[in-house]
C-alpha cells in the first residue's frame, strides 16, 4: 500500500510540474511577442497589422487567471506535499533497505564496469591478434592443407600395421591363456610333489615347549606313542624316526600356543597305524592333548583351513563331512556322497537347495582354486 501511495503521489508531482512548465511556456511566449521593449513584437509589426487593443486586454485577463490558477494550485501542491512528506517519513526505514541494496548493486555494478572493461580491452587485444593473424592464417591454412594429406597416408598406413597389431594381440593373449593355464598346472604340480615328498611325515599339535627341554622330542613322541597306541610298539618294537623338529625352528616368545613338531618316520606303515589310531581317539601325553596330523604343504593347510565353518556345520547336520587329499570337502546327502573342490563350488550346491541354504548360515571363505582333477 505505500507502494502504491507513493507512486501514486509520484506521479501527482509530475501532472502538477507539466503544467506549471506548459504555463510558463505559454506567458514566455506571449509575454515576448507583446514585449515592452518591442524586439519581437517590432519585427512582426513590420509585417503584420496592428492587434487589436481588446486582443491585448483578453490576454492581460488570461495571464492574470493562469497568476491565481498558478497561486490556487500552489497552495493545493503546498497542501499535497505535507501529505507526501509525512508518508515519505514512513516510506524512510523502507528507503534505508532499498539504499543498502543499491548501493550494493552499485558496487557491483562498478565492479561489473571493470569487468566489461577488461573484457572490452581483451577484445581489441584479440581482434588486433586476429587481424595480424589474418594473412598467417592463408598461408598456414595451405601448410595445413599439405600436412593433411599427409596424415591422411599416414592414417591409412596405421590402419593397416593396427590391423597386424590386433592379430598378433590376439594371438598373444592367446599365448598367456595357455601360459596361466600352465602356471596353474605347475603350481598344483608343486603342492603335489611336496605334498608327496611330507607323505612320511606326521604334524604334532599341542605339544608344551618345556617337554623337549628335559627330553629329546623322538624320545617324546615314542613316549606319546607308547601311552596311546601300545599295540604298535608290541608289534613293530622300536619306531625309526629319520627326523624330527620344531617348525618354526625358532622359539617366537609372543607367541601363546607350543610350535608344531614335524617327525619324518623311516617306515611309512608305523606312521600310517599312528595316524589312524589318532583319528579314532584324542592322543594325551602327560595330561595334556595333544592332536596328530598328516603334515602337508602351507598351501594345501590353507586350503583346508577354509573348510573349517563349512566342516563344522556339516557334521552339525549330520553330513559326514570328509577331507579327502589334497584339499576336497566330500558329504553324504540323501545317499550320495558329494565331492567338492572349492568353497565356491559348496556355496553354489548349497544355493540350488533351498532347504540345505537355511540350515547353513556361514559364508565360506575364498580359498585359492583348486585342480579339477583328483
């Protein structure tokens, strides 16, 4: 509503400052044709007749009409005034925002300035560039033409050497296909034969390091042998062994379980009574248990391990879970034993059966692939 006021008021103003303008215009005008001093009256009686004298008197009344119509709305604009200066009171604390904002815009538009200016003085600075550049450019655009052509040779004798490239590429990856495959292959090649070459061993687990301090450990393992299997040692006498060690050899005292000991025997079928007994019964050796194990390399160990939840939860269940060498998780299952691999190859079986999936609720872990072959 002030708003409004105001530029209704504004616009007041305005009307009452044109026709003070157009009545001054007009007393200019007659005032100077009927001057005193006869300047332009004087040029124009030379050419026109006289005026008549009640011609003179009607304008002496008009001028004094316009004096006090002047006068009347003087006092009427003097009136209108005090009104537009009371609201222009009330229109101040809204001039101080709109000051702040224009001076604002002011400063931007004075940075705008600059701005426009630099850029005004960047394009003289291009377009005298472009006009000096202009007669280089014919000629460079001839050199242009030429080095064109050229490439465009060039271009097709690229294609063709790339079409060579593409083929010997394929080729290549072809080769490294069958490279990996082959490195794949040595690497099983290598677990097996160290595989093959601990096959007279047997891993002791559990074993309390001050035992071999006051007792050499083939002594112990006799011992151990004698306290759990008897019938062995009725049978063979003496066990052979041709070697016997800690693994790692040295003792790490951070660490809270006894190191492995890794015992080679002379005679593999002593070893193989001591595996199979230790498989039906828990072996001890002066009170403390102890596990025994076919020792094996540390990549097939930890492919095993990875079996480990799996195994669990599957003799949970009831599945009579094997691990058959190196590394093969094998189940029987509705009559069938199943075999299988990797732990990937376990998951998916386990996907195709809904019911056998919410019984298992681990995930198994990667385990590195594993030979297809037996």
């Amino acid at each position: 509503m002030r708003g409004t006021r105001a530029q209704t008021n504004t616009g007041r103003k305005e009307g009452v400052n044109l026709n003070k303008q157009q009545k001054q215009k007009k007393e200019t005008t007659i005032d100077s044709y009927y001057s005193p001093n006869g300047t332009e009256g004087e040029r124009s009686a030379k050419d026109k007749p006289e005026i008549p004298a009640n011609w003179i008197q009607a304008v002496e009344e008009l001028k004094t009409q316009l004096r006090e119509a002047e006068d009347n709305w003087e006092k009427n604009l003097k009136i209108k005034i005090s009104h537009l200066e009371t609201e222009a009171l009330e229109l101040k604390q809204e001039n101080s925002v709109l000051k702040a904002k224009i001076i604002q815009l002011e400063n931007e538009a004075k940075e705008m300035k600059d701005e426009a200016k630099e850029m005004k003085d960047e394009i003289k600075r291009m377009k005298d560039n472009l006009q000096r550049n202009s007669d280089q450019k014919e000629k460079d655009d001839q050199k242009a033409k030429d080095e064109i052509q050229s490439l465009r040779t060039r271009v097709k004798q690229l294609e063709s050497s790339d079409l060579t490239r593409q083929q010997d590429t394929i080729k290549q990856n072809k080769k490294n296909e069958k490279i990996e495959e082959n490195v794949k292959h040595l690497i099983h090649k290598t677990d097996d034969l160290e595989n093959r070459s601990r096959r007279d061993n047997l891993r002791i687990i559990g074993l309390p390091e001050d035992h071999d301090k006051r007792k050499s450990l083939d002594i112990i393992l006799e011992e151990i042998i004698q306290e759990n299997c008897p019938e062995i040692l009725e049978q063979k006498g003496k066990v052979e062994i041709e070697r016997i060690h800690r693994s790692p050899p040295v003792f790490n005292p951070q660490l809270t379980t006894p190191r492995n000991v890794i015992a080679k025997f002379k005679n593999n079928q002593i070893k193989e009574q001591v595996l199979q007994a230790a498989k039906k019964k828990p072996f001890r050796y002066h009170g403390n248990m102890v596990r025994i194990t076919q020792d094996l390399s540390a990549s097939t160990l930890k492919d095993r391990k990875a079996w480990n939840m799996i195994f669990r939860k599957a003799r949970e269940l009831g599945l009579q879970p094997r691990i058959k060498y190196p590394s093969k998780l094998t189940i029987f299952l509705q009559g069938k034993v199943w075999s299988f691999n990797t732990t990937e190859e376990f998951q998916a079986f386990i996907n195709k059966r809904p019911d056998l999936n919410r019984k298992f609720e681990v995930q198994p872990q990667n385990s590195r692939e594993s030979s297809k072959g037996n």
